[in-house]
C-alpha cells in the first residue's frame, strides 16, 4: 500500500490578505498501491474567494526525493497535479505562495514545516 499525504500547509493570516489552500485528493482516504496515479487538486483562497493572479507551487516529495515541482499562475480555479511512485512509502504534496520576487510568502500566519515545504 502507498499512503498519499496532501500537506495543507497554508493558514489563514491578516498580515497576507486571508489566504488559505484547499487541498483534495482523488481518494478520499489516501491509499494508493505502487503504480497507482494520486490526483491532487489546491485551490488557493484569498480573503474568502479563490485567488486570481497569484503564484502557486506545488512540490511533490518521496520522503526526502523531490518527485517533481510545478508552478501555477493561480486563474480562480483548482490546479491539479498528478504523482505516483514505484515502491511503497508516502507522498507529499506540499504548496507555497509565491511572492513577486519569485521566493515563497513567509511571515506570521504562514506555517512552514521544518523538513517539508510550505
């Protein structure tokens, strides 16, 4: 079995106009079997609507191998991103904001786990 783990790791913060992420997977529980493909659609949220014009990326890790990572220009809609590994283990689907200068949006309100991205 393959355990596929989408990260929400974007809170709410007034200092950053309310943003938020929806995270979902295709499965509902999070199981996949090797080989499998994991659907994972965020739709990033800014003061309560869905954000337009806003960068968005999305980092695919295998523990500690990055799988892939994939940059939105967010348009109001859900972007999906598609993974699957060939051995047991889980998947992180990990998403930061991006600001104009390109690096990811830190500050209070934005939560960034230690060993994982944002």
């Amino acid at each position: 079995m393959l355990l596929i783990h989408g990260l929400l790791a974007i809170t709410s913060a007034a200092a950053f106009a309310g943003y938020s992420v929806d995270v979902r997977l295709d499965k509902s529980d999070g199981y996949y079997k090797v080989g499998d493909e994991a659907v994972c659609t965020a739709t990033l949220i800014k003061d309560g609507k869905p954000a337009v014009g806003e960068k968005l990326r999305c980092t695919v890790k295998r523990e500690r191998e990055v799988l892939r990572q994939d940059k939105f220009l967010c348009d109001g809609k859900a972007v999906t991103v598609r993974a699957s590994t060939d051995r047991p283990g889980w998947l992180f689907f990990g998403f930061e904001i991006i600001d104009p200068d390109g690096n990811p949006l830190q500050g209070e309100g934005i939560f960034k786990h230690r060993m994982k991205p944002t």
